[in-house]
C-alpha cells in the first residue's frame, strides 16, 4: 500500500485514477487545483502524479517546485507526445511519464514498477549464498573479495541480482540500467555480460544463466 497524490484539473480523470489505485490497496489524495497544494504535506507521500497542462501553475512549473521538498517519483500525465516537452519535463525533476489517454493496466503498471524500484533504494546490502552486494559502496564481492567490475557491469549485475529468478531481455536490462537515453543499445548487452562472466569464472562463480531465445536471468 502506498500513498499516493494525484493533481489533474480534470475532475473525471482525478475519479478514474482513484478508483483504479484505490483498487490495489492504496491511499489517493486527489487535487484539482495545483494552488491548494498549499495545505498538504507532500513530503508524505511515495508517488505523485502531475497532470502537465493546468490553468495557473503549470506541471513543470509544480515540479520543479516539489522537488525542491520531495525525493519520490513524480510522473507526469500529459496529451503532449512531442519529444522536446517530455525531455523538458523530465529535466524538471520527473522520473517517468504516462501519455493519455491510458488504461487501467499502464497505469498500474507504471505505479507499481516506480515503487517497487523506489523501496528497493532503501536496501543497504544484498546478500547470496556466493556473493554480496554493498549497494552503498556499488560493490561486488565474491567470496570475500571485491569484483573489478566497470559501473555498467556492476549495475547489470545489481539489476539482475534485486530482481532474482526474473528472466529479462537485452532491451530490458538495457533500458533499466542505461535508461531511454543511453548512448549505446541493447547489443551491448551482450558483450558487457560476457565481460562478466569472464570476471566471475575466476572464482568459480556462474549466477548469470541464459534463457536461449528469451535473455538473462541471476541466479544461484
């Protein structure tokens, strides 16, 4: 369950929203006026989402205002498909955006994988029978040693390993770790993982499995 607060001038939209997220068990603050934010402390919240287009205080405007306050994932929803307003938007402090109009299934979707990534931020350490991770330190260590892994090594590898026994794709761990504007593409992949397993056969230790025809998966 999650707290979440939804701002959006369109009174139908803010109705839909809660029902959908009301319906998974969490808690939705509706605003309709992003001048009413006033009275509402939105440091207590774990997601929020801003409607882009709104009379008075735009969202961008509203974000860049509550990033100043709040650390959690804030979401645009926005009709503006043009690549330069989402860049902007995300330059202002969002993390992730949703176009409308949306389904019920995107949305929950986009909300639970935001707080599932968000809540994994809060781990310190990540332990297995043949390795640890100190997530702090963005350190490997394998039988008590540290792994000299590259940062794009070592964030596949925390990738995989937050998400164990999950079978992901090239083009999904590419977007996780590298993000929609990584400079290279998912071939990568494929070549940063070999790097890998090279590294960690030195110890006898093999946690990245190929699924043929789907990708790749940590486990032990």
């Amino acid at each position: 369950m999650a707290n979440i607060l939804v701002v959006d001038d369109d009174a139908a939209i803010l109705t839909m929203i809660s029902r959908i997220l009301n319906k998974d068990g969490h808690n939705v603050t509706t605003v309709s006026d992003s001048t009413a934010l006033d009275g509402i402390r939105v440091d207590g919240f774990d997601i929020i989402l801003l409607d882009v287009m709104m009379p008075g205080k735009d969202g961008f405007a509203l974000c860049e205002e509550l990033r100043g306050i709040v650390d959690c994932p804030i979401l645009f929803l926005t009709a503006k498909s043009e690549e330069s307003s989402l860049v902007y938007g995300l330059e202002k402090g969002a993390d992730d955006y949703i176009c409308k109009p949306f389904g019920a299934a995107e949305l929950r979707a986009r909300v639970a994988a935001h707080l599932r990534r968000e809540r994994r931020e809060h781990f310190i350490g990540l332990s297995f029978a043949g390795s640890r991770f100190n997530l702090s330190a963005k350190q490997l260590v394998v039988n008590g040693e540290e792994i000299a892994l590259t940062k794009a090594e070592y964030l596949i590898c925390e990738f995989l390993a937050r998400n164990h026994g999950q079978v992901f794709s090239k083009e999904q761990i590419y977007e996780q770790v590298f993000g929609f504007d990584g400079e290279s593409n998912d071939t990568t992949i494929t070549t940063h993982i070999k790097n890998i397993r090279m590294k960690l056969e030195g110890y006898h230790y093999s946690p990245i499995k190929t699924v043929w025809g789907i990708g790749y998966k940590w486990e032990e």
